[in-house]
C-alpha cells in the first residue's frame, strides 16, 4: 500500500508598513522571531517589510508578540506614524517563488549590479555582485547599503586594503574586492553573518576576503588599512570610531552609514571631535551635499571622511 504523501506546510506572508527610523529595529525583531527573508522595499516616506514563516504550532504566539512589539513602539514613538501590519496566508509551493521573486537584479550605480545568484542572465561591463539573500543581511536594497555602495565606488582604489566592519552578508567587502582592493578584512561578531558572507563569497569567486568572527581588536593591525566601512547604527558607530580610526593610515578614508537625517549634526561634531575631515555626504535619494549644507528631507545618510595626516 502506497504511503501518502507528508502534509506540506503552508506559510504565511508578513506585511509590515513603517516609517524607515523603524524598519531595522522590525526587520532585527522578526529575524529573532524565527521569520525568513526580510525583504525591503522603500516607498515614498514608507519603508515595506514582507517576510515569511510557517504554519506551525507557534506562529500564533509569534504574530502576537509581534503585534505588541508594534505597540510597543508607537508608545516609543508617538512622533512617528504608526505601522501597519498585514497577514496573509501563501501556499507550501508559493511561498519560496513568492520570496524569490521580490529578488531581482538592481543596478546601483552606473557600473555596479547586485543580484540573486539564481537569475542567470550576463550583465558585460558591469561588477556584478551575487549575493543569496538570507534573513536581515544586507542584499542591496536598504538605502545605507546602496550608499556604501556608491561611496565604495567611488574611494576605493586599486591595491587598497580595506576594512569591513559589522560585514553582514559581505556585500561590501565582496564590492570592495571586485573594485580593485588588494586584501579585504570584514568582521562581523554574528556567526550566522560570516556563515551567509562565506555562502556569498563562494558565489562571486574572490579570494582576496578574510571574514573573521569578533569586533574590532589586537589582531586587527593599527594604521595598517586605507579605508574602513562600518555599516552600523549612530550609538554604534560613536562607540567604536575612536578604534575603528587607529586602524586606517594617516590620511585614509572611513565611510560610516545606517545614520538617520536626524543625526546628521550629530555625526559631523563626532568625526569633527575625532579629528576627521568630512569628505562627502550622501542622502537616501543619492544626491549629494557639501559638508556646511543643511539636514535632509526625512530619510538616511552615510559621510566619507578623512584621517588627517597627524592626529
């Protein structure tokens, strides 16, 4: 007699509609929940959320928990408009092409191209960065990692050595390598984030990357590269910059991102306190400002600064 067939699992998809000052808090809250593939899309003032988890004994707890958490933070932040959530059931075979699908190639600059590794079309004359999207790591599409991007692009010489700080899923230390860096540290103190940066590296076949799991510390040679990249958040980034400078060579560039419009004065009187020259300033739309211009609409900014010569 013939076994039936295991039940397959349905799933459910997760919509979540936020301003962006609260899409990495959700987007870390439903990566500790256990749920799959968080995918950003920014629309207008709204940053979209959708992510994905099983039909299982728990989910129902997990959405309530979610749901207070979202309550949790308009008690936070009465200022903000408050998210809204939608829930939706998807089938076992949908679920996975459903999540594939919102994974498609973006160009974000002129010559760098990030997409997932199975869309198999060639792209000539473009760097192109393969990376399998996994959790909360970085695929290209968060503004901060856009940013990095273009800033990468556009400081990043030939034989650089450069640091990669809270590396995530490696997209900017791969980036840094396909733009001509000689050797690339990237740390990242989750280990799920150096498993997925590995995953990646082996994608894009480079061999110049050293992912190391840990912050910053001795085994990390002071003065020794010529740009740092730390991806983080405002408290982190003024928690490590006094470190993170000793590390790059007198006159070497730090690029710092994940930075809220908000924060933008707060951010230079750090790097001027640090004795760090402002090199350029990046808003979320990708124009660009000089240093003395005045704060952004609403949105995110990453700074590229210099290291004096002698601090």
């Amino acid at each position: 007699m013939k076994k039936p067939s295991p039940k397959k699992k349905n799933y459910f998809a997760v919509r979540i509609s936020t301003p962006a000052e609260l899409s990495d808090p959700l987007s870390n809250f439903l990566t500790e929940l256990g749920f799959s593939g968080v995918i950003f899309k920014e629309e207008k003032e709204q940053t979209i959320l959708t992510s994905f988890i099983p039909e299982n004994s728990s989910h129902l707890l997990k959405f309530k928990l979610l749901r207070n958490y979202l309550a949790h933070l308009r008690q936070i932040f009465p200022q903000l408009s408050s998210p809204q959530i939608k829930i939706s059931k998807v089938k076992a075979l949908d679920w996975s092409k459903n999540w594939r699908k919102n994974f498609k190639p973006l160009s974000i600059t002129k010559n760098i191209l990030v997409k997932p590794p199975w869309v198999k079309k060639k792209f000539p004359h473009k760097i192109v960065i393969n990376i399998y999207p996994q959790m909360a790591f970085g695929t290209g599409e968060h503004a901060t990692t856009q940013m990095c991007l273009k800033l990468l692009e556009k400081f990043v010489q030939l034989n650089f050595k450069v640091l990669d700080l809270g590396t995530g899923s490696g997209i900017l230390a791969i980036a840094s390598s396909k733009l001509g860096a000689q050797k690339v540290v990237a740390l990242d103190i989750d280990s799920d984030a150096i498993d997925n940066a590995q995953k990646n590296l082996k994608l894009n076949k480079v061999s110049n990357i050293n992912f190391r799991l840990g912050g910053l510390n001795s085994q990390v040679k002071p003065n020794y590269f010529d740009l740092a990249v730390a991806n983080l958040n405002f408290t982190q980034i003024k928690t490590v910059l006094n470190q993170l400078k000793e590390k790059v060579k007198p006159k070497g560039t730090l690029i710092l991102s994940g930075l809220l419009n908000s924060e933008e004065e707060k951010i230079k009187n750090l790097l001027k306190s640090n004795k760090l020259d402002i090199l350029r300033v990046l808003k979320k739309n990708g124009s660009t400002s000089s240093p003395s211009r005045a704060k952004s609409r609403e949105g995110w900014i990453s700074v590229a600064a210099r290291k004096k010569a002698h601090n």
